[in-house]
C-alpha cells in the first residue's frame, strides 16, 4: 500500500491492485512543472524522461535504478524524489535543491527562525568562517543530505555561545527534540558526519511531508507504523501534538520507537481514503498502528474531544504496541475503538 | 490581473488578455474533488454545475451573482469560495466548512493550540454554557463568517480568567498581533458581533492563503498592495517576518495600511511568474508596493541576505509608500534596486 501514485489516481493510492500507469496520465505533472520552470529565464532545469524498456542502458549508465522514479540531477548529485507527484510539491522541492546546502545564522532574528524549524532533522556548526577547512568538510556532508535534512552554520561568536557550541562543534537536532546532541569527535571529516546522521536518521517523531512521503512511510518498522493524525491549526490536534512530543521527548533514546504524524491539511486528497479504510473520523485526531502490508489498523479510543489522553496513557498505550499486547488485526479491537462518533453522526 | 485562473493556466494568472476558459479544462479540479468526496459515504456533499447562459434563471433564484464562481451551499448560508482552483485547496476549504462554526476551549493545551493560531482573523467568547442564548447569539455570528473568520468560546472560568474575559465578552483578535480588543457592549445580539467584525476585517497585516487569495487580492488600497514576500521556514524569511510583526503592531492603527504576506511555499507554481514579473529574486525576501492594475511594482533595496532592513527602516518606507513619495511605475525606481543580486547570479 501507498504506492506511488500518479496525480490523477491520488485519490486511490491505498488501492491493492497493482495500478497500470498510463503515460499520458503520468507525465501531466511533469510537463505543468517544466511549463512553470520554463518562465525562470535564469535557472538552467531541465526535465527529461527516459524510457524504460527502450532506454535500458541510458538509465543504468545514468544510475536509475528504479523504475516510475524522479532523480535529480544537482551538481554532483543524484537526489531521489521521493514525494507526492504533484507539480506545486515538486517545484517547491526542487527550488530548496537550488539553495545552497548550508545557510548561514548571523543574528538573533535568524537564529529565531532556526529554533523556529522543529519538523526537520537539522545540523548547527560552529566555524571560523566560510574559508575554514572545518567547514568545507561540513558543507561537503551538507551536499549528501541535501534538501532533505537542514544543515545550518554560524561564524559569530556571540551566536555560537548562545546555542553552546565550540569552535568546529556541529550539534544535531532531531525533529521536535529541544536539547541537541553534539557530534562527538570534532573536527570532523565529511564521513564522521555523515555516518553519525545514516546512524540517527530516524526520528523518535517525523511529520509525514508531501514532498517525502514514500521515503517515510517506506521506512516501517517490522511491517508497523506507529501513525498519529492531528491538525496543527486546531486546538484539538494541536494539544494531541504536544502530547506527543512530550511522549517523543521520553522516549528518544528507544531506537523501536519511530511515530508518524500526519497533518490532514497537508493531505486534503487523502482524507476521505484515509477514513474509509481505517474506519476513523479524521475530524478529530488519532492515534493508532498500521500494518503497512495489508492496511489492517487499531485506533486508540479517545472518549471525545474535550478528553485527549495524557502523556502517561499513551505511553501506556504505545508501550503496550511495542510489546505486542496491541496489534493490527486483531478482530476484538481492530476497527471498534471508534464507533461512538460514527454513531452520532448517523443521528444527522 | 491576479484574475481567477482554472487549474491548468495557474501558471499564468497575471496575464493581462483575458482568459478564454475551456469547459473541459475548467471542471477537471471540480471532477477530482467530486471524485475524492464519493469516499466518504457518510457526508453529503454534492457537487453541481449551472451554465451562465442556458440557465440563467436558475443562477438568480439561487443567488448566484458572479460566473466562473463557486458557491457552498451549508445549511442557511451561501459562501462564496475565492480561492485557488486546485481539489486539494478546494477540498481543505470544504472540510473547514462542514466543522462546527464555533470551537471551544476547555483546557490549556488547546488554549495553547488557540494562541498558536496567529495567521487569521480569530475571536474568544466566554459563556455559561452551550444552553446560553449569549452563546447562541455568537454561535449565528460564527456562521455568517465561517469557516474564514475562526471562531472560540470557553465555559471553564479557570481559561476565561487567563485570558482577562468576563463573562459574555467577546474578544478579537487581528491577525499577528499580541493583545487582542474586547467588543464593546456585552451582553451582545448577533448583530453587534457582525458589524464589528465587519468593521475591522481589513487587518494591517495579513498572509495570502490559497483558499482565498483572489478575496484578499481583489481588497486594494487605493489600487495598490503592499507585498512581502518571506518564506517562513527560512531563517532569512522569518527575520523579515518577525520585522514586519513589529511594524504591523506598531501601526495597527492606521487604517489604510495592509500589507500582504506571501509565503512563496504556498504557491510554487506561481514563483517563476512572480519573479519574472516583479523582476525579483524569491530565493531571499522581498518586500515591495504593486499596482493591482498593471503589475508596476517597486522593491525595497535590501542589500543582501546578511542586511535585512531594521524596522525603524521599514516603517520609513512604509511611509513614504503611504504618502506618495515611493510609487509603483516611476521609471527611475521601477525594477531598478534589486539588479544587485541580478548581476551576482550572472557570473556563475
């Protein structure tokens, strides 16, 4: 399930049969986006499609490796598009691809907005300048996670002891964390900091983004995820999600433990799939396991909206997942936690 | 200009000959939301088209004032839906639509939730019960505003009190601005609360949201807008951001200001037009006055990303905008200031 769909099929991409992608269907958005690119005068975006019968050798020598994919090609980089194909998301991801990779913290307000940036993994270095060696190997690691994780940098000193960082330190933040970790072992060469992110590139806490939303829900955990749904524009999601980052704050070091959470907003095509095939009303928010095989799901029971559970209750809760007590598929609970709100809609 | 464009000409809506819509192209948004809401079984949402020519008759007796519109019919009310022609914007609005009109607080996360709310118009009422024909009265308000004007009360005396509410008073809050103002009056009917709102919903500052950015386009001062252009999970975008914040609530006052903030993540098929129109460089912040009419436009000189003005500077702007001294369309000003950043990006 979740497959990659195409734009036009973006309203099925649950669906068990294997989709037959037509190739006009498919490459709708494709030509939107080059349509839109093509008023950048000064921006050098090409779009190019090759085919994958035909064309067998061109994508091995390309290194292509999977077929229905996107791979950008950046400097000398190859980046995976891995999100929803849709021409607005995969513009807005390909103008962060033209950024430089490292930006640049050199005052109080910048260094607001830095904090203000708790859904991606993010990196802050500490560096004499950009003309530092330290920071070559720094923005050379930049250039492997890029635009995916946020690779920032300051040369104040005023602004590095604010954030508590020596010179050539880079601290790691992990979404939705307050404390950072340092990376141990500085200075470092461009490998000692990759390896320490392919090491912590699982959050305890992951938003589910447009733009990554296939790499995400790929990366499961024994065939499990862990999915919450709450609207951060509502003050009952918003308070679901601080529940939740209260709940990830605890327990960050447990490597088993990786949530989702999915902000309807950000998926108004998928909200009524989503209801329908996890039997949940997405009008107030929601906790549960998926098993990402068969989409067979268990929902949290949350008496009503004027009674979120508590930071102990869910990790009650999510203790009793990890240990198998609740499981997707399980007839006595699957799909019957919630049926006190289905009931009073039927009243209407 | 900024005139309604149908999905497949988004890519194009400034453009000044008028736009020939094609019946085909102009539902294929429609379809796919129709498409997506045929899933949820149990909301009765239907979707019907009426032709300006053949019918009519039918358009008047319904109320239908404008072609190329869309109205949502819910329960008493007509709301005209002014936003982008996407299924995804669409649907988002549909699903605020079908939420009740007022929400209510009952604890300090989701007090939290309400004050993290910052982007719209808001109001919080404090009332006895759900039963009060106070709360009744705000309740019929709610529903001539919403879902664009967002609507909160409280019963619990405990929230009312952090809040500085009396009992059936209501407060309003302005977009970006700390503190709100308490409606004269209380205890009020309908009425009051309407004219009120209706008096102050012009805010100083205000964000561009797909959902109703023709409604705000279309709500010029003297012709003209003054636009910001800052990318809000960009360090470089929130300076500028927590700039204008500071000069928003410096002239709250001042009723003919309004300036209109664009995040340029909200509309990256509209990127390229905007930069190749308003001769501009999105990849940093922008800050400019635009004449609705022609698309004359004069951008703020902002040395580079290191160098954002202060707000000292921006209100100095400000003011020579308001009083004449800085217009769109001065052939020494027009497209003029920004050519640095131009210059830099040839080289490479």
């Amino acid at each position: 399930m979740f497959r990659k769909p195409w734009r036009l099929n973006v309203y099925r991409p649950y669906t068990q049969k294997k989709l037959t992608y037509s190739t006009i269907n498919s490459f709708l958005f494709l030509q939107l986006a080059a349509q839109v690119l093509d008023d950048l005068d000064d921006e050098d975006i090409g779009f190019g499609l090759v085919d994958s019968k035909k064309e067998r050798a061109v994508a091995k020598k390309l290194g292509l490796l999977e077929v229905d994919s996107i791979y950008i090609f950046a400097d000398d980089e190859i980046i995976e598009y891995d999100g929803e194909l849709a021409a607005d998301t995969l513009l807005e991801f390909l103008y962060d691809v033209i950024e430089e990779p490292v930006e640049i913290i050199s005052n109080d307000r910048e260094l607001k907005g830095f904090h203000h940036i708790e859904e991606d993994i993010k990196l802050m270095g500490y560096f004499k300048s950009a003309k530092s060696s330290h920071f070559t190997e720094y923005d050379d690691a930049a250039e492997e996670f890029h635009p995916l994780i946020k690779f920032f940098a300051t040369f104040e000193p005023r602004i590095a002891k604010k954030l508590n960082l020596k010179m050539n330190e880079v601290d790691f933040y992990e979404p939705f964390m307050n404390k950072p970790v340092s990376i141990p072992g500085k200075p470092y060469i461009e490998d000692d900091i990759v390896s320490f992110i392919e090491e912590h590139d699982r959050p305890t806490l992951r938003k589910l983004e447009p733009h990554s939303m296939y790499e995400i829900w790929e990366d499961d955990i024994n065939e499990q995820h862990i999915v919450a749904f709450a609207e951060e524009s509502d003050p009952d999601g918003y308070e679901v999600l601080e529940i939740l980052k209260e709940v990830a704050q605890e327990n960050t070091e447990n490597p088993d433990l990786s949530i989702i959470w999915i902000d309807p907003d950000d998926f108004p095509l998928m909200v009524p799939y989503w209801e329908k095939t996890f039997g949940i009303d997405l009008s107030s928010p929601q906790i549960g396991v998926v098993d990402v095989e068969d989409a067979d799901s268990v929902w949290m029971e949350m008496d009503d909206e004027e009674n979120m559970p508590t930071a102990d209750e869910l990790d009650t809760w999510i203790e009793d997942v990890m240990s198998g007590i609740i499981y997707p598929g399980d007839e006595t609970d699957y799909n019957h936690d919630n049926n006190d709100d289905d009931d009073d809609d039927e009243d209407e």
